[in-house]
C-alpha cells in the first residue's frame, strides 16, 4: 500500500518512489490514477487542482485532501461507495 502526492506545480516525470514523498508530488491526479492500484492512496496537498481529463480510479484506492477542508468535485455521477 502505497501513498501517493499530487500538488500543484508537481511533476508527472517523477517516479512512483519520489512521489511517495511530500516533498516531491506529482503534479495530477490523472498520472496518479494510471499508477495506484488497490489499497494505494492519492494524497492531494494544500492548494486548487483542476483538471480536464477524465480519470478512472482502480478500485480500493483511496483520494485524501490536505486540511480541515478538503472537496473533490466532479461532473459526473454515480455510486462512489
């Protein structure tokens, strides 16, 4: 099970390994979910992403926001359970 960091001005270059790391996120939740599988999470730090792709997350893996406040918003419907 693996953590994975996603801020803005991050870089989709970085390897699974440094992204792992807070300190070197990448910059999409897109490049994210091609890489997480079951059981990983996808950890957004502090600040806005926007994106314009569709992305599909596998199955068990989990969206975490930095902050008191944290919002993942989408267009689309359907049973997130």
């Amino acid at each position: 099970m693996a953590i994975y960091y996603i801020q803005q001005g991050g870089d989709d270059g970085r390897t699974p390994s440094q992204a792992q790391n807070s300190g070197t996120p990448w910059a999409t939740i897109y490049h994210a979910s091609t890489i997480a599988t079951n059981g990983d999470t996808i950890h957004v730090l502090a600040g806005t992403i926007t994106e314009t792709i569709n992305s599909e997350i596998a199955v068990g893996v989990n969206i975490t926001g930095e902050g008191a406040t944290s919002i993942v918003h989408s267009d689309l419907t359907g049973d997130f359970s």
